[in-house]
C-alpha cells in the first residue's frame, strides 16, 4: 500500500504586503520511486501553482534545491520520499535571503564570498595558446578535483550553527574552496597570502568544529579535513610571522 | 593586513585547553589513590607538597584556568540576538556535535563557578589530607557540591578534546566515529571513577 505524505510547506512572499510567514499543508499519494523534486512538481501543478522553490538539474548538479527537509538541510532531488516519514516539513535555507516560500537567493551570498576570498587562480603567466599544455600530476590533479566538486547550494551554511550566529563567517564552504587553491600548484598565492584571507575570526578561527557542514555536505566534500587542515596551515603561518625578519 | 590575534589566541585556547584536559584526568587518577585508603592518599600529597607542585602547580593551573576560560568565552554568544539565532538553528538542525557545543558551554559556566570555589577551599587550606577532604564531603554540602561539578567537568572535558581533535585535524574525519565513542567511555569512566571516590571519602572514618 502506498502512504499518503502530509507536507508541511513554508510559506512567505516578502513582496506580498498580506502575506505572512506559516506552514501551509498538502497531501500526496506517494508513488515509485518519488522524489521530493517530483513532488514538489506535483504540487505545484495540480495543488497550488503559487509555491515557489528551486530547481535545475534535478540531478545534484546544480545546487539549486537546497532546503531544510525535516529539520536537515539537504537537495530536495536527491531526497527520496521513500527515505521520509509519513509528515515532511520543508523550510527554506536559513541563513540567505528569502526569495519567497522554500527559494532562497544563495547566489548573491556566495558570490560576495568568493570575491572575499577571491577565489580564482592567481597567476602572472601569460596566457599562450599556442604553447603545449603544462601537465598536472594526476594524483594532485585528482585532489583539486575532489574538493572542486562542491555545487554551492549552501546547505553546509545552513546547517553551520557559527554561520546562523554570525553573520560574516565565511563558512566551510570558503575553507574549501581556499584549501583547493593551496593545493593547486597555477595559484602562486602562498599562505601569506591566504592567511589574509582567511586566518581571521570571519575565516578560520571563527569555525567552533560543529561539524554540521561535513554531516549534510550533499556531495560529501571531506569539509572536516579541509577545516583541519587550514586551520593548521594557518596556525602555522601565524606562527612564522611572529618570528622577527618575517613579515 | 590581517593580524595575526585570532591565530594566536585560538592556539592559547588550544594550549590550555590541553593542559587542563591533562591535569583534569592526572587530578582524577591521583584522587583515585583513596580507593587505597588514607595512607596512599596522603603519602601522594606529601609528596605532591614537598616538591611545591600543589603550592605552585595549583596556583599555575588557577592561573591557566583562567586564560582559558577568557580566550573561550570569545566564542560563547553574548548578544540575544546570538543566542536566539544559534538555539533555533540548533533546534531545527537536531544534530548531535551542534548539541554537544551547548553543553560545553553550560557546563564551562559551572565549572568556572564552582573549580573557582573548590580551587580556592583547597589551595588556602594546606595542606592536602584525606581527613580534611573526608571531612568536607561528610558534611553532606560539599557532596552536592562535588556531584554537580563532577559531571559537569567531565563532560566539559571529554568534549573538550574531542573537538580540539576535530579542529586540528588529529581526529580525521575516518576516525570521528571511533573517537566520539571513545569520548563517551572515558567521560563515563571517570565520572563513574569520580563517583567511588566521593563515597569512599563519605564513608572514611575519622
Ligand atoms: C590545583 C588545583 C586543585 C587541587 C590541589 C585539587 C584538589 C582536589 C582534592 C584534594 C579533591 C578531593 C575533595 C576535597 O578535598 O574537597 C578534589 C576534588 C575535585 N576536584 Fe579538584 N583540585 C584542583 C583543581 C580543580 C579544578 C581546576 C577542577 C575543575 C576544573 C577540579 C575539580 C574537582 C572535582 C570535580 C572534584 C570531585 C572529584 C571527585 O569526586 O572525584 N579541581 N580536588
Ligand atoms: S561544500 Fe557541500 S554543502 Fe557546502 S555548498 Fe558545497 S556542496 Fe553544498
Ligand atoms: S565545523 Fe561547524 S563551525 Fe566549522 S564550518 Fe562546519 S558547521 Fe560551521
Ligand atoms: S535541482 Fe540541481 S541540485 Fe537539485
């Protein structure tokens, strides 16, 4: 027998002067293999057309499905109903600006954090086509990759207690992406550098190893490794500039 | 140019930290010496007493104590609008390690409270003898007393290195299970440990 789902929905249109901010409830007949992205669709086609979310690539490519499913920030495509109980509530990502009911503007948030820790490859070399490609051993390669994988959905800031609680932490996801330029042998940014970057209280030092980042990382990014390990690094750096002659 | 103060004070925190997880499970262990009886009990503090530890090494761990619980308190949320945002985050993420920073915090209020108060009573009243202590404890206050800081040190501490492992990287995050589990036995352990020791003090004849 299929169960019939009761979904409690956030509901908010902060352009809308008469709305305000409430669970609203929907029912759905679950079906194979169901998916909340589906369900979502479902929804919104035969029950309310006016429930906004999210979505792109329905597959956990994009990272625009983020929500808080049952409490946990998660992809709604990569959640099966089958995984849920029988009452589902869904609220939009704490921590961003609400668009309107479970859509958020996770966009603006992450590109103010990229440009803060600028977050591209810095180089001098100048860029001939016509020159054969420098080859990348495969092992680092494969590094960069590993960490390169985060779509930026930001269920690691929603679920980041210190991110809620402060506002200008730069959140794991920063740590990440700073992590994979210190490995990335194009970026000549050393860890002076990056200490400027990222060895402050908005960076690294303010991460209390809550751990909610590296629990709901849809893509299991290794955060915990990369938080340890800037940590360290930057630990290290603090140190060295501490000893006279260095700046 | 960023300074190099957040660097430096969360290495302070991490240094002290380690230094009273250190001296917390050492301080249990010598207590654990009345399970022996008296004699063993104030032989190791005579012997804690004739090289100065507990004249000098208690006044040290006050002072560590106290840079400790300053360079933590950095993180403890002062404003409401803080606290609001991290409990309801907490609420909605039901997340255990998010929990776990709560009762750290709780429970570094007690123990700041009542260590200060304990470290006072026995560092002014030297020195150190199993009588005395056996004396205070059987007067029922000091019972309540050690059955509420007890727990709340333990748990403090048990935590306490585990997320110190967790942020630097000595817990990887393939050995977090373990080491959570480890945590839990260890923080049981000595509460339990702590727990014998407290009634064979009750129960110590004078
Ligand atoms: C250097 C300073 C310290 C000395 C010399 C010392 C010594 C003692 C002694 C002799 C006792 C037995 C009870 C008594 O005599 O009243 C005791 C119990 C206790 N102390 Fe300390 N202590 C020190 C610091 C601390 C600190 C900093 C804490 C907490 C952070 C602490 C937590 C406790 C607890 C929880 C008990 C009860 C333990 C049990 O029942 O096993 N002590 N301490
Ligand atoms: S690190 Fe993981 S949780 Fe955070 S934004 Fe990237 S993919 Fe999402
Ligand atoms: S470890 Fe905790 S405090 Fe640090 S970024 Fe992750 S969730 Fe936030
Ligand atoms: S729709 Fe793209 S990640 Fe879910």
């Amino acid at each position: 027998m299929s169960r019939k789902l009761k979904y409690s929905i956030f509901r908010y249109n902060p352009v809308d002067p008469d709305s305000k901010p409430g669970m609203q409830e929907f029912f759905l007949q679950e079906t194979e293999n169901l998916n909340l992205f589906v369900a979502l669709n479902i929804l919104r086609e035969v029950q309310d057309p006016s429930i906004q979310f999210d979505f792109c690539c329905r597959a956990g490519i994009c990272g625009a499905c983020g929500m808080v499913i049952n409490g946990r920030p998660g992809l709604a495509c990569r959640t099966k109903t089958a995984d849920l109980p029988d009452q589902v509530s869904l609220l939009p990502l704490p921590g961003f600006r609400l668009v309107g009911d479970l859509s958020v503007d996770t966009g603006s948030w992450f590109r103010a954090m990229n440009e803060k820790i600028r977050s591209w490859v810095h180089t001098d070399k100048e860029f001939d086509p016509q020159e054969q490609e420098v080859c990348m051993d495969n092992r680092v390669a494969e590094k960069i990759y590993e960490l390169d994988r985060c779509i930026e959905c930001g269920c690691c800031i929603a679920a980041c207690a210190t991110a809620q609680m402060r506002v200008d932490f730069l959140g794991a996801v920063a740590m990440n992406r700073i992590a994979r330029f210190m490995i990335d042998p194009r970026d000549k940014r050393g860890h002076k550098d990056y200490f400027e970057v990222v060895g402050t209280d908005q960076g690294i030092f303010g991460c209390m190893g809550l751990l909610g980042c590296q629990d709901v990382c849809p893509k299991n990014i290794p955060l915990q490794d990369q938080l340890a390990y800037v940590r360290r690094k930057m630990g290290w750096q603090a140190l060295r500039r501490l000893m006279p002659g260095q700046a | 140019m960023t300074t190099s103060r957040p660097a430096c004070l969360d290495w302070l925190q991490m240094l002290t930290g380690i230094c009273l997880v250190v001296f917390m499970y050492l301080h249990a262990l010598f207590l654990a010496s009345i399970i022996l009886g008296p004699g063993a009990f104030n032989s190791l503090a005579d012997f804690f007493e004739k090289y100065y530890l507990a004249q000098k090494g208690g006044p040290a761990i006050a002072l560590v104590f106290l840079v400790h619980f300053f360079l933590a308190a950095r993180k403890i949320p002062l404003s409401s609008r803080e606290q609001k945002k991290f409990l309801s985050a907490a609420k909605m993420f039901r997340h255990r390690d998010t929990w776990l920073w709560m009762v750290q915090v709780v429970s570094a209020v007690v123990v700041l409270l009542l260590g200060a108060i304990h470290m006072w009573v026995v560092l002014t009243d030297l020195p150190i003898t199993a009588e005395k202590s056996a004396a205070r404890i059987q007067t029922g206050y000091w019972l309540v007393f050690y059955m509420l800081l007890l727990p709340m040190v333990e748990l403090h501490v048990g935590i306490g290195w585990y997320r110190l492992g967790i942020k630097w990287g000595f817990i990887k995050s393939a050995a977090r299970h373990r080491a959570k589990r480890a945590e839990y036995y260890l923080t049981t352990f000595f509460i339990l440990l702590g727990l014998i020791i407290l009634v064979r003090f009750l129960l110590l004849s004078s």
